[in-house]
C-alpha cells in the first residue's frame, strides 16, 4: 500500500503486512541489506571477520524493511529488523548500532522472533542489556545508542518504531565502538569491554 504524503506529512491512513517468520514487509518499503564486506570494521576481532569473508564469501549479516515515512517531527516511522545468526570469532552477529541524530529521541523494539539482545549504551559507556524473545517490548530511552544482538540459532526479528525526526548518527559508532560487546564463552553470551574500544577504524 503508498503512502500518501501532502506538505511532508502522512495525510491518509495505511497498513503493511509484515510476515512474522521472514520478518519481510509487503509494498514499497526500503529494504536494506548489511553484507559482512561493509561490516568489518564493527566487530572486534577485524581479522576473524576477514577469514570469515574467506572462508563462507560475503555473508548478509542483517536486513532491514523500513517504510518510507517522513521524517517530519510528529510522525512515526517503523521497520522490521532482521539479524541472522552466527558469529565472528566468539562475537555474535549484531547490527551496526548508533545514537539517534536527535539524541533525545527514543525508540521501542517488539521482537516477535528469535533470541538475542539488545545492546544499549550511554555517551559514558554506562550500558544496559536486555533480553529480546518474542512477545518482548525492549524500550530505548533517550541519549542511549543501541543495537541488536543475535544469541540464537533463528533470526532476530524485531519491529523498531521512532519518531520521525530521531535520524541516526553511525558516525560515533564508526569511529568509537561500543564500549561493551557480547561475545560467547564457554557456551554462554557474555558482556566484554571492547578491545577497539575508542579506535575503531584502525
Ligand atoms: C531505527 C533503529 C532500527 C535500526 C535497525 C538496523 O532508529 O534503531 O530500525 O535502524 O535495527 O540497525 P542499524 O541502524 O544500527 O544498522
Ligand atoms: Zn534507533
């Protein structure tokens, strides 16, 4: 179904289907796909991920389905995130994360597939880390970056949804890192501090 937008607003109501074991959404959504090649730099262990690219080819990490909705103050955009599970070195797979362009802003997950986490941290590196399963609503406040992480053997799939003008600011990320990562030891997911911490790119 289009979206109909007059003066850069949503002026008619609509509705998406969105398949609760793909996580695909129907209709013109945008539909972004995270290789491992553009992802290299984000884990921590850089050269795990260059033998992983070796050793199984460029591999989709994670996608996103998300709809094309103004990014106007009072609206409300949603998507539908899909991580796939695995792991470079002991770190499992996870999306880029970042802080909100309007770091005020703050954000709901409701997962309705798979196992992980979600990942959320502070400007300090004051972190908080919550369960995602489905039937699970993960609340990001405000000034938290955030990002998904998958712990299980299925997708991780979950239905973001933010207000318009939140933006995302990757730049930090980028270049800081988290703080924290979830790495698996002995069997079992684990918070670390981040050996890159402060200098991920290089
Ligand atoms: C939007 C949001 C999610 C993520 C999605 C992919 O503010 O947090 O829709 O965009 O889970 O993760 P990133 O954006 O970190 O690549
Ligand atoms: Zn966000």
């Amino acid at each position: 179904m289009e979206i109909r937008v007059e003066n850069g607003r949503v002026a008619h109501p609509f509705f998406v289907e969105i398949d609760s074991h793909s996580g695909k959404m129907d209709g013109d959504a945008t539909h972004i796909k995270r290789f491992l090649s553009k992802l290299i730099n984000v884990f921590a262990d850089t050269d795990a991920a260059k033998d992983y690219l070796r050793r199984h080819g460029d591999t989709l990490i994670y996608e996103v389905y998300e709809k094309d909705i103004p990014e106007a103050n009072g609206e409300v955009r949603f998507c539908s995130s899909i991580t796939y599970p695995g792991k470079i070195g002991n770190e499992y797979f996870m999306t880029k994360g970042h802080f909100h362009s309007r770091p005020d802003t703050a954000e709901m997950y409701w997962c309705i597939r798979g196992k992980g986490y979600m990942l959320m941290e502070k400007e300090d590196g004051e972190h908080e880390l919550e369960e995602m399963h489905p039937g699970r609503v993960v609340y990001v406040p405000g000034y938290y970056a955030h990002r998904s992480i998958n712990i299980g053997n299925e997708p991780l799939i979950s239905l973001p949804v933010y207000p318009g003008d939140a933006g995302h600011d990757y730049e930090t990320m980028e270049e800081r890192g988290f703080k924290h990562i979830v790495v698996e030891k002995n069997g079992r997911p684990v918070v670390i501090e981040n050996p890159r911490y402060g200098r991920m790119r290089g």
